[in-house]
C-alpha cells in the first residue's frame, strides 16, 4: 500500500472512531468529557452503622471493624431506606447502612446509600 493510501486509510479510521464514539454516547450523544470519567471510576461499597448524618455527609463505622469511613452525599446520591426512596432528612444514627461510592480528589463520593430502619 503506497503512503498516501495509508495515510487516508488511518485518517478515515479516525474520523469514523470519533463520530462513532460520540454517536454512542459522546459530547455529539449529550454526555459530557466529564460524564465519561465519572462513568470510568471504579464504585467501591461499605457496610457499617451509621453514626452521623449532616447536610452533606455520613460518619458509618464499618460492620467488620476498622477505621470510620466518612462519605459526601448530596444531589447525585439515591438513598433508599427499607425499599423506599428517602431523603436525607430521613436517615437517623443507628441505621445499618450500605454506600456505594466513589473517589474523587481524595474525596469519597456516596452515589448510592442504602439504610435499614435503626436499631431499637
């Protein structure tokens, strides 16, 4: 293959990936660069009991031991408490709770927060 069939064979291969992976969900399918990286982190869990709630993150001391982790909820977090969707204002210390977060800048983010009715 001459050069030139080369080089328009790759600048082809391009131009089709990117219209392709924007079409799938890209800046041109309505997802921003910033969506993708979130879409890219790796979500980790933690079980425990929560031991403090404020208006914008959780204290839960973890079931198996272990230091205290604490997580930022806020707009982007679905809490759940027995089956329901909850606002925050509803989880209480003393709830068995489950977070699925992520880390951003040291940070860790909860996504999803799912809490039993406390303990009596």
């Amino acid at each position: 293959m001459s050069c030139q069939k080369t080089i328009a064979a790759l600048l082809l291969v391009t131009a089709a990936s990117v219209w392709f992976g924007n079409a799938g969900g890209g800046v041109a399918g309505g997802q921003t660069e910033r969506d993708k990286k979130r879409d890219e982190e790796t979500r980790k869990s933690f079980r425990g009991t929560l031991l403090l709630v404020d208006n914008d993150r959780i204290k839960v001391k973890p079931s198996g031991g272990g230091d205290v982790m604490i997580a930022r909820v806020g707009g982007e977090t679905k809490i759940v408490v027995d089956g329901k969707d909850a606002p925050l204002t509803d989880l209480r210390p003393g709830q068995d709770v489950t977070c699925v977060y992520v880390t951003r800048e040291r940070v860790n983010i909860c996504l999803a927060l799912t809490a039993s009715a406390a303990k009596k």
